[in-house]
C-alpha cells in the first residue's frame, strides 16, 4: 500500500509510456483503476478446433504442425495448428523472426481470436496467442478487456491496471447506509470485481455492466456528475444579481404585440419575471418546440431588465437567426424606445469597435449578435441579463466561455436565459442539465395546424416539383433543402448550386433563391429579406435554415436526400412550415435503399410529431454526445452510464449527492477529485 512512490507510478511515466496513458487520459493513479474494461474475453474454455465455426470468437489449442512465409500476394507467415478434432492456419501479415520461433514444429499454441473460413479452412488473422506447456491451467475468470491505444498492449496496461489496483487507497466516499439501502456494495469491493471478475460471474451480466459492482461504479460517475453540478450550482445561487424588478416597459411591449400570449407562454413569464425580480441569478433554460414562441419571451425578459436600467444581450448560434432577432425584436423595442446595437463575426472591424463602444458605455440597451458577443470580449456597462437562443447548438467550450465570461469578473452576475427548441429528455435534464432550471412551453399559438409528413423516393422527385408549383399557384412559398454531405462542405455547396440551377430551369417562371453557409453575410441577409417579402417563391438552402427561420407563409417543406439528415435536424427543418394557418406538408425525399438507421429516423417522422418524442428517440439511436452538442469535448459525456439503463440511479445519486453536500464536504471532495481531477469544468458547461 505504498501510496506515493509506487511502482505504478514509475511505469506510467517511463519514457513514451506516461504520454500513451495520457492519451487514454490517464494522469493519476487513481485513473488507472477508473480505467474499465470495454468487454471481456472467455479464455476459461478451450475450443475444439473440429466444432469452432466461422464468425466464432474463441480460444483454442493446438501444436504446429507446419510453419510456412508465403511471398505472394502479400509476405504472410502461416502456421497451422492441430488438436485431436481438425485444424487451424494462424495468419500473420507483419512478423518478427522471434515468432518464427514460438512457432517452430511441435510448440504447443493457445490463441484466441476470430475464425474465418478461409480458402484452405479456418483461419485466425492475427490472434493473441501464447506458447503454453501440456497442461497449462487455464484462467479462472473473465478476461478483461480494456480501451487502449496503438502501442500500448493489453498485456502491460492490465498488468499496471492492476498493480494500481493493489497499491492505491480507496477510501469509501459514500455512507453505508446508503449502500445498503441500494443494495450496493463497497466502491474498493466492486473495481475488483470489475477488473477481475469472480469465476461464477454471470458473463452475460459483465457485459451489460448490470452486475452489483458495475452498478456500484455507474451510481459513483452518476454521483460525481451531480455533486458537480449541484455545487456549481449552489455556488451560483450565493452569488448576486440585479433586480430586474421594473415591469412597466415589459408591460408596454405585451400591450404593442399583434396577439396575446398562450396560457403557456402566459405561465412561463411570470415565472421568468418574477426570477428577474430578485436577487439570486437566474439560470433558466427555456424548452419549447420549434414555433412555440420562444422569442416573444426573450423579447419580454429584454424588455424587463432594460426598464430596470440594466442591459440585456441576445446571442444565436448562426449569423441568420441573429439577424432574424435584430429584423423581429428590434422593432417591437425600439417603438418602445430601446437602442439597439448589432455584432457579429462579419462585421468590419470599425463597426465591431463601434458596436463595443456603445455596450461598453451603455448607451446600447439590448446587443444582439452571434457568438462574437463572447470572442470580441465585450465589456458591458451594466449587462443585467444574458439571454442565449438555440442553446444546444454551441459547443461545450463556448457555453463555458460565456459562463465565465459572465461570472468571473463583476460582482453582480448577470440572469441567465437559455433557449431551446430540442427538447432535452427527462434523464438528461436530471443529468447533463441539473443545474439548471427548466421552463417549458408544451402549447403552440393557436390556429396551428399539424404539418403533414410524406415519405417519397427520389424516383418521384417530377412529382414534388409539380407540387412545388401548385404551392407556389395558391400564393404559398416553398422550402428546398439540399443534401449535407459530412464530408464536404464544397460539395454540399455544390449540390445545393447545382440543386438551385435545376429548380430555375424546372420552375420557371417563379422566382428561385439560393442560400447557403459561404454566402457572404450581406448576400444571406439579402436572400433571407426577399423570402420574407414573398419576392421569392422557392428557396433552396442548405441547413442554414435549419434553426429558427420563420416566414408563416412558407406552406411547403421539400427536403432532399432525407435520409441523411439526423432526427432531431429533420424535426427541426420541418418545423420551419406549420407556423401560419395555412394547411402544411413536409415532403421527405429519399434515395433508397435505407439503411436500417435511416429507415427508422424516417418512420419516426413520419409517426410523430412530437418533439419530445422525437427526442426520446434521437437520445436512444444515437446517444447524449451529439444531443449536448459536446462532440469537441470527450469529458463531458458519462463515460459508464447508460441514461436509459440506469435511471434508476440516476434518481439515488441526485438525492445523495444533495445529503453529502451537506454534511459531507471532506467526502465530496474525495469523490470528486477521483472522478475529474481537474477537468469537471466541463461537466457544467
Ligand atoms: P420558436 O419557439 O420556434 O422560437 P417563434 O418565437 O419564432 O418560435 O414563434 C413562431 C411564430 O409564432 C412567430 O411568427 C411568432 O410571432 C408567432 N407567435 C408567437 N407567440 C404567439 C402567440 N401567442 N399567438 C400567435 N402567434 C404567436
Ligand atoms: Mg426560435
């Protein structure tokens, strides 16, 4: 139990070998136990060679028979292997001489690996093997298999695995009572047993990590991830905020709106405004499908926090929906006599400076703009309220960044408003989001019609271009979205181009536009104006339009190549019709054939259009990471638990981790140093 200088330690940092653990992002001792098998292998039994069938992973055993290097095609070393059943040809594309050795006629071989049929027989393709004796004992347990990097076998990193195991000092950092009434067992007990797990443990449990001690380990990653943000938290809540409690300009912006507010919207603001109202800042997200009326409320809060002296910032994630809040909220506040100011990344830079200077000595009121509010470092006057659109599209760094930027320097920290239009799923709002607070509005304004959804091959695009022109005869205006090809942002360029160019010709004489991400923001901006005008029928973009766009009397949504756009994307784009009285359709074109992912994606549209729903769904096919839109950032997804699997300890670990918080400080440290070192930043971006 030698705690500091332990020879783990010292394997770890030798030379190439602490930068390979690194990138596994292991640092401490303590990662090295947190470092848990991905699956594990059963070397308990050996396979006959005469019942192992191909696509079986197996061990099997064998003594050589014959060693032969095949020049051609490739310089291969094959060595076949005979037990009293049949046969097997080890393959080798790169080899070193000691092999040939291990491999000299009448060694005794056990390996495991895959079998293929291969055209003389089984084959394995560079199995793990090892030369054994007559008789060797075969292992007692499963064979733990760990995540791991080129160069770094599994051999050496189960072996410092689980030296680390033996010399580190575990100490327990949840009270037995606790685990008791869990029915989980102690955290040291249980990494044993994931690391190296009792003979009689069901394998079948190993691997869906359902075992006790793999619970036990789920329930403490869970258990970190809520200290953390039930800290940050509580850190917030004792820090101080303006009272934004003068409702009177508010007042005079619901009274100039051309309609009244749902009962939902109705219902969220006066919990918003009372928050603005006191002193405790406010960190609320604002969930809403798509067209729900998220703005009018980013439009009020503004509105409140500058009749009570203080200045509000909007910032959207894409350059078009900021300006889309500049041409929207702008006039409803300026006729009530706010001053606006505009930023974004394609302004030159004297109108940058000048837009800064009129925040920075508070003569603007409200600063909209895109993400340059946090990169061109703007010092506000006197900011009261922060307000961001489209929350999820940011990534983690930028979101941090902002928070930051908001809490490190002022005394009095501003109210924090988040928008959303993906719904977050219940288990990630108890997670990922905890520290926040969640409004929702589940009520569209009235007179909205559910969009319909078709589903039709590509085959019959001449059909949805005919479509597109009888929208266009009855006065409506027609959506075109083009391809994404991930790979390629010229070629999704050039096939909307390309796309854009068919549609004049098909269509002509109506009236065409194009927009998409490379548009120089003005060129954007203009297209975007002649759309809203109704000075173009048809408008082919790419997914610049993907979030927040709204002209009420686009009736048609034609997206092409469906299948290649995420759920959650497709939910969005189609939220894009719907939004005035008109009857609307969402025409989902696809070229078949479908994979098995695409084809659910699909079918999901087309049987729902609730977003939560759809959410759900998005959350279970392709897991948090994409949803918290934190793919730059590794760190902030659970490494071991499955939100879906695991909600029921979800719940545990939140009502833990408040009682430790309270009466536990020393152990939330512990916890928390052992499960993020320093890096829990992230988890609360
Ligand atoms: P989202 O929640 O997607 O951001 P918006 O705020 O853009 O939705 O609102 C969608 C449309 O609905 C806008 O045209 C907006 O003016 C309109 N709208 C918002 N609230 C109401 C309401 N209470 N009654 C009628 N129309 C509304
Ligand atoms: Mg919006």
């Amino acid at each position: 139990m030698a705690r500091r200088t332990s020879e783990v330690a010292a394997a770890a940092s030798t030379s190439s070998g602490a930068t390979l653990f690194a990138r596994l992002g292991i640092r401490r001792e303590q990662d090295l136990v947190l470092h848990l098998p991905i699956r594990y292998e059963d070397e308990t039994r050996i396979t006959a060679l005469g019942a192992l069938r191909p696509g079986e992973t197996a061990q099997v055993q064998g003594v050589v028979v014959r060693q032969e290097i095949v020049a051609r095609p490739r310089r291969t070393l094959a060595v076949e292997l005979r037990d009293d059943s049949g046969s097997i040809t080890l393959r080798f594309f790169h080899f070193y001489g000691s092999q040939l050795r291990q491999f000299a006629v009448g060694n005794r071989v056990r390996a495991f690996g895959e079998a293929r049929g291969g055209l003389f027989g089984l084959e394995m393709v560079h199995p793990r093997y090892r030369v054994v004796d007559e008789g060797e004992p075969l292992p007692q347990a499963l064979t733990p298999v760990y995540p791991t990097v080129s160069g770094l076998g599994q051999a050496r990193l189960r072996a410092t695995i689980l030296r680390a195991l033996r010399a580190v000092q575990w100490p327990e950092t949840v009270p037995a009572a606790v685990l008791a009434a869990l029915g989980l067992p102690a955290s040291a007990d249980a990494l044993r047993a994931i690391h190296q797990p009792a003979p009689d443990t069901s394998a079948r449990a190993l691997h869906e990590r359902t075992t006790p001690a793999w619970r036990r380990v789920i329930f403490d990653e869970l258990l970190a991830q809520q200290l953390s943000l039930q800290r940050a938290r509580a850190a917030r809540a004792a820090q101080r905020a303006p009272t934004l409690s003068d409702d009177v300009l508010a007042r005079c912006l619901l009274q100039a709106l051309p309609f009244r507010l749902t009962g939902a919207q109705q219902r969220v603001w006066t919990q918003i405004a009372g928050e603005l109202a006191t002193a405790q800042p406010m960190n609320r997200l604002l969930q809403g499908d798509v067209g729900s009326g998220k703005t009018v409320i980013a439009a009020l809060a503004a509105a409140q926090a500058i009749g009570s002296g203080w200045q509000a910032a909007i910032m959207a994630p894409t350059e078009i929906l900021a300006e889309q809040h500049l041409r929207r909220i702008g006039p409803w506040l300026e006729r009530i006599g706010v001053r606006i100011a505009w930023l974004s990344g394609s302004l030159k830079e004297p109108e940058k400076r000048a837009a800064r200077a009129r925040a920075a000595s508070g003569e603007a009121q409200l600063l909209i703009g895109t993400h340059a509010l946090i990169e061109d470092a703007v010092a506000f006057a006197r900011l009261g309220l922060a307000i961001v659109d489209e929350q999820h599209r940011f990534g983690v760094a930028q979101r941090l960044a902002l928070r930051d930027r908001l809490e490190a320097t002022t005394t009095v920290v501003p109210h924090q408003l988040m928008m959303s239009a993906t719904p977050i799923p219940r288990t990630l709002a108890m997670s990922y989001y905890a520290d926040l607070d969640v409004s929702v509005i589940d009520e569209l304004p009235p007179g909205r019609k559910p969009v319909l959804t078709r589903l039709v091959s590509d085959a019959r695009r001449d059909e949805v271009v005919a479509r597109v022109r009888a929208a266009a005869a009855a006065g409506r205006q027609v959506y075109w979205v083009c391809p994404l090809i991930a790979e390629s942002e010229a070629l999704d360029l050039q096939s909307a181009i390309d796309a854009h160019a068919a549609l004049v010709r098909e269509l002509a004489p109506l009236r065409v536009g194009l927009v998409h991400g490379r548009l120089p923001s003005a060129d954007k901006q203009a297209v975007m104006a002649q759309f809203a005008s109704a000075a173009l029928q048809v408008l082919v973009a790419t997914t610049v339009i993907e979030v927040g766009v709204d002209v009420p009397n686009a009736t048609l949504m034609v997206v092409e190549h469906a299948e290649r756009f995420g759920l959650a994307q497709l939910h969005q784009l189609r939220g894009r019709v719907g939004r005035g009285s008109g009857e609307s359709v969402c025409v989902l074109m696809y070229r078949g054939p479908l994979s098995a992912a695409a084809r659910e994606r699909l079918k999901t549209l087309y049987e729902t259009g609730d977003g939560f729903e759809i959410a759900r769904r998005d959350l279970l096919q392709r897991g948090p990471g994409e949803f918290l839109g934190a793919r730059q950032s590794g760190e902030a997804l659970l490494r071991f638990a499955d939100l879906e699997r695991d909600s029921d300890l979800l719940g545990a670990a939140r009502e833990v981790a408040a009682a430790l918080l309270r009466d536990d400080p020393a152990r939330v440290d512990e916890h928390l140093q052992r499960w993020f070192g320093g890096r829990e930043e992230f988890l609360r971006a």
